[in-house]
C-alpha cells in the first residue's frame, strides 16, 4: 500500500502543478505583480505545506529531528534535483529583483543555522531568532509587491481572475494531497527498514515533501514560466529553512548532532553557490547536470553517514 500511495502522490502532483501554474500566472497579471514574487510567497508558502506538516507533527510527536532533517533535506532537493532537472530543459533566467532580494537570503539560511545549532540544540529562542529574520524578508516582499503596483498602469491583457483564482485552489488541493500521500509512503517504507529518524527527513521525507516543487517548477519551465518555478524554488528554501525549522524548535527543542547536520548544511549551501547566475542573469544549461551531480553526492554521503 505504501508503494501504491507513493504512485498516487507523484500523479495528483503532475496534476496540480499544471493547474497551480495557470493560476498563478493569471493572478500575478491580474494584480499587476510579477510572478516571480507570486512564485516566492504564495507558490512557495503553498508547495511548502506538506514540510509544515511534517514539521508540526514531527515535533508534537516528539522527534523534531524529522523535521530538521526534511527542511535541510529538502533545500538540498529542491535546488540541486529539481532546479538542476529544469537546466536540462535549457538555460533559466534571474530577474535582477530575485539576485539582489531572495539569493543572498537563501545563501544565509545554512549558515546560520550552523551557527544556532553549533551549542547542540536548536531552541525555542534561537526558534524566535529564526522567524524574526523570515519576517524581515516577507515584509521585504510585501514592500516590493506595493512597489510594483504602483508601478503599473493598467492590466496588461485580459485575465478572468475568477477561473485564475479557481486553477490555483484545485491545483493547491492536488499540491498538498500528494505531499501528503507521497510523505505518508515515504515514511511507511522507511520505518519498515528501521532507518534513523533524520536520515528518513532528510531523504524520503525530504523527496515526499518537494514534490509540489518539483511539479510546479518542470511545469512552469515547458510554459516558458521560468519566474514561477525559480521564485517557488528560492521562496520554497526560505521557508523551510526559516519559518518551518523556526516553527518547530518552538514547539519543541530539536538536539543537533553536528556531525548529523553539517552534511545537510554544506550541501545546501554549495548547491545555492552553484547556481548563482555568473554572466548577468543567466544560469546556464550545463550547471544542470552539476546540480544533480551534487545532489546525487549528497545523498550517497547520507546513505553512508547512516550505514557506515
């Protein structure tokens, strides 16, 4: 059943991806925002629920080391798999706002949670430390969203916000249902095999709950929608790294292991540096196939970090 619930996930995420994606499109011309900051905030949050899920349940269950390992895990997935599999389509383009406002953002979130963590623990203040910085950004954002409305003088084309509002909301659904059943899968399996709980968050689980991300982004790039992908990818980093791990040593104190968490740490962060656009905006085709390389590392020094 595990396996079958795992199948069903992937395909509600094929579903929900393309109907997300329409959406969001419709609603950033309709509101007369980019959808690249629809993609970092709305997208995001959104394609990031099945983490706060596992987050909050994880951590009231007592073992918030799921979540630790699932937000670190996903991060490392969500650029160095899905990102680098989107290369593979062609070359992706940063807006100038993305650089300068969400990439140094992303760039920080491994380091300082290294440097909270560094004591041992993750704790309810380092918790409030974490959310602090997460609203500095978001309002950051909201600044941005005014800015550009102000900036524009009329809707461009004519959108039926009605049916855009109503692709999102049935997209969103099929989103968070197959993180949902793709997680429930995931940690059935795992638990089977008696794997530790961090290593199953920052695998599996991590896996499981990137899939929106994953759906939204490959569809968004053979739409020529390169801003809704790239913005869910960074937006999707930033809160897990921030609001979710913040949420969680909230509810409860996560013990760090250091040797556990440098691994997640380090590839996250290494991923992030490699697709910084270095030629002006562009990242190219090539970097694909580094990212996945990465990512492919990365897991087989988990597996190992686990088995040796």
């Amino acid at each position: 059943m595990d396996f079958i619930t795992l199948l069903v996930g992937v395909i509600f995420a094929s579903i929900g991806g393309e109907l997300f994606v329409r959406g969001v499109v419709g609603i950033a011309r309709w509101a007369r925002i980019s959808a690249g900051i629809i993609g970092a905030t709305f997208a995001a949050f959104a394609t990031s629920s099945p983490e706060l899920s596992v987050s909050v349940t994880s951590a009231l269950a007592g073992t918030p080391q799921i979540a630790l390992g699932d937000a670190l895990g996903s991060n490392v997935v969500n650029i160095g798999l899905i990102l680098g599999v989107a290369l593979f389509f062609g070359p992706i383009h940063f807006s100038r706002d993305t650089q300068k406002r969400d990439f140094p953002v992303v760039l920080l979130v491994p380091v300082l949670l290294g440097v909270l963590a560094y004591d041992g623990t993750l704790s309810r203040g380092d918790g409030v430390v974490l959310l602090g910085i997460f609203a500095a950004w978001l309002t950051v954002m909201i600044v941005d969203v005014r800015r550009q409305r102000s900036a524009a003088a009329e809707v461009l084309g004519e959108v039926k916000h009605g049916r855009a509002i109503f692709e999102s909301a049935a997209g969103l659904a099929f989103l968070i249902t197959s993180g949902v059943l793709i997680v429930s899968g995931a940690k059935g399996i795992a638990t089977a095999y008696g794997i530790d709980p961090f290593i199953i968050g920052a695998t599996l689980v991590a896996i499981g709950t990137s899939a929106p991300e994953l759906a939204v982004t490959i569809i968004a790039r053979i739409r020529g929608h390169d801003e809704v992908g790239l913005g869910t990818i960074l937006g999707s980093n930033i809160f897990n790294g921030l609001f979710i791990v913040g949420v969680a040593s909230l509810i409860s104190p996560i013990p760090v292991t250091w040797q556990e968490i440098f691994i997640g740490l380090m590839f996250g962060f290494l991923t992030t540096l490699f697709v910084y656009p270095i030629r002006g905006n562009l990242v190219e085709r090539q970097r694909g196939l580094l990212l996945v390389v990465v990512y492919l590392i990365y897991l087989g020094a988990i597996l190992r970090q686990e088995f040796a």
